[in-house]
C-alpha cells in the first residue's frame, strides 16, 4: 500500500507510524483507518508517448483543495478524524493547525464525531500526545495563548499513546475512553 509522500511529510516518524496502525488496525478487523490525500487535477504532460505518462517527471498536477484531516476512521461505531503534527520543541504552536483543519476538527465534532490532534514531540524525551478538539478548545480559552508546554498537556485529558509491537500506537483504550466520556 503506498502512502501520499509531500515535502512536510516526508520521513516523518508519526506519519508512518500511523500508516502502520491504519494498516494493522484494518487487517485485524479492529478499526477502519484510511489516510487522506489532497484532491488534484492532471494540469500537463510533458513527451508524446504513452509510457512518458508512467514517469513522474514527465507530469504536473494542481491541487484543487487543501485536503482533509490526516486520518479518517470508525472504531465500535464512531467516526473519527485525526490530524497529525511533528514539533522539535517541547511546546506545541496552534499555529501549526491551518484554519481548515480546525474547521473539520470543529464539524467532525458537531456532529458527534471524535475529533482528535496526534502530536509528536521530537525533543530528547520523544514521546506522542492524543488530545480530543473539545480538550485542545479548552486547554486555549483557559490559558488565552497559542503555546502549550508538554506539562500543559499532561495535566488536560490527553493521552500519551504507547508503540507496540509490529510498530503500531494502541489506540483502542484511548478510543474506549473517548467513546464512554461521550455516552456519558
């Protein structure tokens, strides 16, 4: 299965580490996982035979629209959609949420949906963070800034995600937990 491959992705460590849970989740019958790509339209080609199309240098394409959330999914009957974000600091910008994607965190949520922001903190302490929209909305009109430090985060409700084995995050009891705070 290939994987949509941009210059801000490229090598990432969350990024493939989510691919492999979308990939285990589904084969395993646990979750449904899928990345989301950007839409793109065919704009031109370049060379006149009809191999010349197979080679990437001999192409161009537009995008249409910025794209969705990262990941899309249903787990025990919810949708959900997660957006992914790196950061070399041990804080976490807002402003590494463009405006669309607080706008499907904002609809995912509306309607009942889980919506939730995966960060991976890349300092000495590697470690990765799920926080839900509704916790993320709080954590912001609480502390009335854009800058979240690793110990801001523990003290909300946002989970730091174990890797296990085949290199995957085990996500199911964030999602239990996430799904029964809702019912209740």
């Amino acid at each position: 299965m290939g994987r949509y491959i941009t210059h801000n992705n490229r090598g990432s460590i969350v990024e493939q580490l989510m691919l492999n849970t979308s990939e285990y989740y589904r084969s395993n019958g646990i979750a449904y996982f899928r990345k989301s790509n950007p839409e793109y339209s065919h704009v031109s080609k370049r060379g006149r035979s009809s191999l010349s199309m197979l080679d990437e240098d001999s192409f161009r394409i537009r995008l249409i629209s910025k794209g969705d959330l990262d990941y899309y999914g249903v787990y025990k009957g919810k949708y959900f959609g997660i957006e992914l974000k790196e950061t070399k600091r041990q804080e976490f910008c807002l402003s590494l949420l463009k405006e669309h994607q607080w706008t499907q965190l904002e609809e995912i949520s509306s309607c009942g949906g889980i919506s939730l922001l995966l960060i991976h903190f890349l300092h000495k302490e590697s470690s990765f963070w799920l926080i839900s929209y509704s916790q993320l909305l709080k954590l912001r009109s609480e502390k009335k800034r854009k800058i979240f430090s690793l110990e801001e985060f523990k003290k909300v409700k946002a989970f730091e995600l174990s890797i296990t084995y085949p290199y995957v995050f085990d996500l199911v009891p964030v999602l239990d937990q996430l799904i029964s705070h809702l019912k209740s």
